[in-house]
C-alpha cells in the first residue's frame, strides 16, 4: 500500500499523484460493509454506493441543478487517490486546481480555511469558496461538509480526521471501525459527527492534509502535521515529512478503508451513455 511520504518508491500513475492501495493490518470482524444507503448525484442518474466500482462515461448535469452542463462521474475505484495538495485527484490531470471543472466521481471539492486567508496564494483560488459556498453549503452533494476523528490507540494525541460531505462520513465510519477496530481505542467515539464550518480553531486546516480523496471532495487529515507546501504558488514545492510519533499502522489501515469504500458515482442502467460532443 502507498501512501505518500510514508512510502520508500513513487507511483507509476498519470494525473492526480500517489496511491494507497494495498492490504491493511488491524482488520475487525470482517463485515462485507457497504450497508449505507446509496448517495444521490443531484441532476444526474448516477448514485454512490460504499464501495461502488464507477466507471462507465462521464453525463453531463443536467439544466435546473447546480453546475448544469458540466460532467459528471466516469471515473473507477482506482482512481480515487489523490495526493497531500488540494485540488489533486483527478483522473488524468497532473495540475492542482478545482476551478470550473467537472467531478469525475460525482462529488464537488472541499471547501477549506486556512488559519490566515491572508497567506495563501491566488492560485490556491481561496480554497473555491466563491465556486462551491461556504462549507456548510446544502446543495453540495451529499450534504454540507462534516467531520469526524480517530484516535490511535497508541498515540493518543494524534487524532487522524476525515472530513468529506455529511453522506459520505457517515458511511465511512462503521467501516473504518469495523476494518481498523484493532488499532482504535475501546470505545472510540468517532462516530459523533460534526459540522465542519472552517472557523473552528480545532478544526483540520489545509496544512494538516495527509491524503486528498475522490478528486479532493475528501480528506484525511493529522493533528499537528504542518505541510507549509501547500502554500506555496510552486506545484513541486518540498513536502514537509510526516512525523515520526505516529501510528503508521492505524494510517494505513484508515488510507486504505476510505480508497476501498468511499463511495462514488456509479452506473444505473440509465447512465449507461457517453456525452455528447
């Protein structure tokens, strides 16, 4: 399994940087998971299952929804590995960015704050607020932004985050405690589920990215991890290294969870064409 940084080699992998496929230790009690409902993708046929393959041809949005006219799914399970930047993830595209493009797997990119707006750069398109609303925002598919946490059981202040749309957090946390239960304390209470709203103080800001999903519309994140990177106009600017007192095991096992579950857009028998044009 890559994760990117922790791992020794890079990926062979066009577009939007490394994987974090593989087998992951700290395996529960082996629940086949995939038992939340399926997330619906407004003005389109496609829906999101836990674990769905995608695929198929991009749909256009159609007219009377948010984005009408852009695309729309199209994208597999392999594909759902981004990098630590935002705006990485997208099948086939090797530039940061979320401005004016489609959502290859259904869902729209985070919104993110940074702890002083002032520090970042144009390019970081003020982390597509003016393009996608505030967090909170009710359109988004799958509802506003949520998060929840995880504690590792032997480092305990290290909270690893997740925080994607309400729909998608939801389904990801019984599998995350059912796959990592070993690695996560008795009683874990990570499936309290709170609003993200980016002017927390004690929320997960953009430096703190550890792996971007599913064309960044997800992102797992670590306590005290200081990526300045990301805040930087230069797209190969040197990333800072994870820390060393963490638990590497419960983040493989969590990396690996949300690639092999998170749902995306996938086929329905009426989805079944190719865009036009």
């Amino acid at each position: 399994m890559y994760v990117p940084l922790l791992s020794k080699r890079a990926p062979s992998r066009a577009g939007g940087g490394g994987r974090g496929r593989g087998s992951s230790k700290g395996k529960g009690k082996g629940s086949k998971g995939g038992s939340a409902p399926p997330i619906t993708i407004p003005g389109t046929s496609f829906s999101a299952p836990v674990k769905g393959h995608g695929g198929g041809y991009p749909i256009i949005i159609a007219p009377g929804h948010p984005f009408a006219g852009r695309t729309s799914g199209g994208s597999n399970r392999t594909e759902v590995y981004g990098t630590r930047r935002y705006g990485s993830g997208y099948p086939g595209i090797t530039t940061p960015g979320v401005d004016n493009r489609g959502f290859p797997f259904g869902f729209w990119p985070l919104v993110l704050i940074a702890a002083s707006l002032a520090v970042i750069p144009a390019a970081l398109e003020a982390y597509a607020i003016s393009e996608y609303g505030l967090p909170g925002n009710p359109d988004r598919p799958g509802g506003p932004l949520t998060i929840s946490y995880f504690t590792s059981a032997g480092y305990p202040n290290r909270k690893f985050y997740l925080v994607a749309d309400h729909a998608t957090v939801a389904a990801l946390v019984p599998e995350i405690k059912n796959d990592c239960a070993a690695l996560l304390p008795p009683g874990e209470k990570s499936t309290d589920l709170v609003a993200f709203t980016g002017d927390d103080a004690s929320h997960p800001l953009p430096e703190q990215a550890v792996q971007f999903y599913r064309s960044s519309s997800a992102v797992l994140t670590l306590e005290g991890y200081n990526n300045t990177a990301v805040y930087s106009s230069q797209d190969d600017a040197p990333v800072t290294p994870l820390p060393d007192n963490i638990d590497t095991a419960l983040l493989e096992c969590l990396n690996n969870t949300i690639g092999t579950a998170i749902p995306i857009a996938s086929l329905t028998s009426s989805s079944m064409h190719r865009v036009s044009g």
